[in-house]
C-alpha cells in the first residue's frame, strides 16, 4: 500500500456553511425588520366611523417600510458573506 492512500474509515471534518459572523448579520437583520414591523403597527381609529390621520404620519409611510428594507439588504448581505475569505 503506498503513503497516499488515505484510511478509509476517517470522515471528512464537516462544516457549517454559516459562522458567527454570518449569524451576528442575520440577527442585527432581523432586528431591523422586525422594528419596522412595529414602528408600521397602529394609527388606527377605534371608532369605525371616524377617519384617523395618524395612518399618514412619516413613522408608518416612510420609516417603517425603509427600515424593513434595509433589513433585508441585511439579510442578503449575511446569506452572501462568506468568512471563510482571506484579506490580502
């Protein structure tokens, strides 16, 4: 037998696909999305035949749904990273 065979009963070490770095990502993702969720809840009237405006406001029409988006940016930026890269 030569010096090249390797045993056959070692197993491959198996690896996430994922580390830390990728998982500190999505969570700070999903984080921002469910903040948008929360900031986009609400303005509602409690009385049915009186119209609110409170639904209008800046939190619900562009920051919520900003920070929504931003946290899936967050997401794929994570999905993508790979740690495994070395910097030159």
């Amino acid at each position: 037998m030569g010096k090249n065979q390797k045993n056959s009963t070692e197993q491959p070490k198996q690896e996430f696909i994922f580390q830390k770095k990728n998982y500190m990502f999505m969570f700070i993702g999903i984080a921002f999305i469910a903040l948008g969720f929360i900031l986009m809840s609400g303005g509602g009237s409690d009385d049915p035949n009186v119209f609110s405006e409170d639904i209008y406001n800046f939190q619900r029409i562009r920051l919520a749904p900003t920070l929504v988006l931003i946290g899936l940016g967050i997401e794929v930026y994570a999905i993508l990273l790979n740690p495994h890269k070395k910097k030159k």
